[in-house]
C-alpha cells in the first residue's frame, strides 16, 4: 500500500515526498526509498513544503479502506460506531475534520480501533485536513 500511495503521488505531479517530515518510510528496502535520518513526528506541518494532498488523490480511498467499514450510512454491522458519525462524502469528512485528527493522530491512535493504517497514511490524513483548502 505505501509503495503505491508514493508511485500515486509521483504520478500525480505533487511534491515528492522526499526530504523531513514527508520522506518515506525508511523501513523500505533501500533500492526503494532514502533513509533520511531521524524525523521529529511531532513537528508542526510546513504546509509550503508538504505534498498536494486532497479528496481525489487521498482521501476518498483512505476512508473507504480504514473508515467507512463502520462509519458509513449503508454499512451492514456498524460495530459500534454512532449512528451520527458517517463518513460517506467529502462534506461529512470535513463537517468531522477536528475529531478525525484527534482520533486517527497522535503516538496512539484509537480510529481504526484495531489498526490497520500506517503511519504514512496517517501523515497524509494530516497533511490533507490540516494544508487543504476548506472543502478539497
């Protein structure tokens, strides 16, 4: 999955994600990514430097793979998820924005409940609801 949100984002013509904050994940295998050092996950976003984050190239994906499995207005079994959190478009993920951060950021995240994202997709989440314009 991380391979391809990069390829996706090189494709895309965004800001590679390549240098601070925003490099990929040095875990990969070195012909795949740099490893660039340690990187302060508590830095504030630079929102110049980071990558075009928005709906169509992020957003929409991430929360039918890691959301709307719950929080979604057809879902069969919501598992507990509130009747009144719903994740079905763009203007009900962003009428939600403040409580997705605080719940899907920060050293432990409670949304997914069970994981499942990494922390690359968390950092894009970030970078997508704290640098897009209103809406995006």
């Amino acid at each position: 999955m991380k391979f391809g949100l990069m390829i996706w984002f090189g494709l895309s013509g965004c800001k590679t994600i390549d240098m601070g904050k925003y490099a990929p994940d040095p875990n990969y295998p070195p012909d795949m990514a740099e490893d660039t050092g340690y990187v302060d996950p508590n830095a504030p976003i630079d929102c110049d430097e980071a990558p075009t984050v928005n709906w169509v190239n992020f957003g929409k994906g991430f929360f039918v793979q890691a959301c709307q499995g719950c929080h979604y207005t057809e879902a069969p079994y919501r598992y507990g998820a509130p009747e009144d959190i719903n994740f079905d478009d763009l203007d009900e993920v962003w009428a939600q924005k403040a409580m997705v951060l605080m719940v899907s950021l920060g050293d432990a995240p409670t949304m997914p409940p069970n994981g499942g994202t990494t922390e690359l997709e968390r950092e894009m989440l970030e970078i997508w609801l704290t640098c897009a314009p209103s809406g995006s």
